[in-house]
C-alpha cells in the first residue's frame, strides 16, 4: 500500500495495527461513559468560595489538568497499544472519560447543552481517529482520504465552537491553529512511539505538553475575561 497518498498519515505506517484495537473498544465506549463507575472519575471543578466567586489561580490550575490529562492518557493508549499491554480497555475508557469532564468544566458558563456538545465533538475527535487508521489497515484508501479530511473537519468544529462562545477571547483563527496543531503533535507522538523512535516520541510530548498548557491558559483565560463577576484574584 502507498503510504504517501495520505500526507496526515505518512509517518504512521506502523500505527494502523494499534488502532484497530482502538476502533474497536470505541464501539463500546458510549454506555461505558454513562456508567456510576465512570461518572465517579470525573474531574472536580474548581471550587467556590464563600462568595460564590471562583479563584482565577484555582480555575486555571483545574483547566490546566484536564487538558493535561488529555494528552496524557492519549499517550499512555499509544504506549499501551504499541506494548500489547492487558490494561489497554480501562484506558481508553478513561480517555473518553476526559471528553465528558472537559464539556463539564464549562457548564457553569455556557449551560448544560454547550457542555454536552463540546463533549460530543471531543468524543467524534476520537471515533474519527480511530476510523481513519482502520480505513488505512483494510486498504481503502479513499474512505481513508475522506476520513481525515473529517478529522481536520472536526477539529474546525471544535475551533467554531469555542469561538462562537467567547469571539473576543478565542478569535476563530487562532482556535483552528491550536486545534490544528494538537492533531499534528499527537499523530508525530503516536508515529515515533510506533516505530520505535523513542528518543523523538518524548520530544513529541515535550512539545505536546508545552503547547496544551498554552492552549489550557488561552481557554481559562478567555472565561475568566468573559464573566469576570464570576471570580476572584
């Protein structure tokens, strides 16, 4: 098969079989995330004070870790899958786990149906990912190419999203780079892990973390500028 046709995915040759498994423990993973178990592993939002206002330090720290969590449990996935280790299942329910707390975390902001959108489309991020690689496992290499184009989609998706809710914080094009950028980072990190690069697979999540971090403060940022009543320094 030529590789090259599929330029998001040139580098991933070698990532096709680990994510097949994911596709496959993606078709369970809706009523997985509605379980009392998984509800029970929800992040905690940051807490009020007397007041009823949020600490900004206590709101950016909590943004910071579920975005961390993001790219952490995606990388502890990819190792799980490149290692055919047995704990690959409760992993990827955690991953998804983390889609539902991000959505959550902004509720009290946007109201319950932003927050279960945002998670949807978080979730969708996922599934497409997935979807792509099996595409490319099984040769077909049209629904592959379509497939991606769906994924960067989604990311835009994702970028619209946010913009339409704070436009003056999260101007639309800076949310398609970091959404963008994400994908990138991520699909070099699971490239290099699975070909045994490894010394330029931690790079990869040096440089994924650093720019998540930013992405967590421009998001905690823009919420703590757009309902300032909300908090206190």
């Amino acid at each position: 098969m030529n590789y090259s046709k599929f330029q998001p995915l040139k580098n991933l040759k070698f990532f096709v079989i680990a994510i097949v498994a994911l596709a496959l423990v993606l078709s369970g993973f809706t009523a997985l995330a509605a379980s009392k178990q998984q509800a029970s592993t929800a992040a905690a939002p940051a807490a009020a004070s007397a007041s009823g206002k949020i600490s900004t330090v206590d709101f950016q720290n909590s943004m910071r870790k579920l975005w961390e969590e993001h790219v952490t449990w995606t990388r502890l996935y990819i190792i799980s899958v490149a290692g055919n280790l047995p704990d690959q299942d409760v992993t990827a329910q955690r991953l998804l786990q983390n889609q539902t707390d991000i959505g959550n975390a902004v509720k009290a902001f946007y109201g319950d149906a932003a927050g279960n959108q945002l998670t949807s489309l978080l979730k969708d991020h996922i599934l497409l990912a997935a979807a792509i690689l099996a595409d490319v496992k099984a040769g077909d290499n049209a629904k592959a190419q379509a497939d991606t184009q769906a994924w960067y989609a989604n990311a835009d998706q994702i970028a619209t999203f946010l913009s339409n809710a704070n436009p003056k914080n999260w101007p639309l094009a800076t949310m398609k780079a970091q959404m963008k950028m994400h994908l990138d980072l991520t699909l070099a990190e699971a490239g290099d892990r699975l070909n045994g690069k490894y010394a330029a697979d931690i790079q990869d999540y040096d440089r994924i973390e650093n720019h998540i971090l930013g992405m967590s403060d421009l998001l905690s940022s823009g919420i703590i500028k757009q309902f300032p009543d909300k908090f206190t320094h």
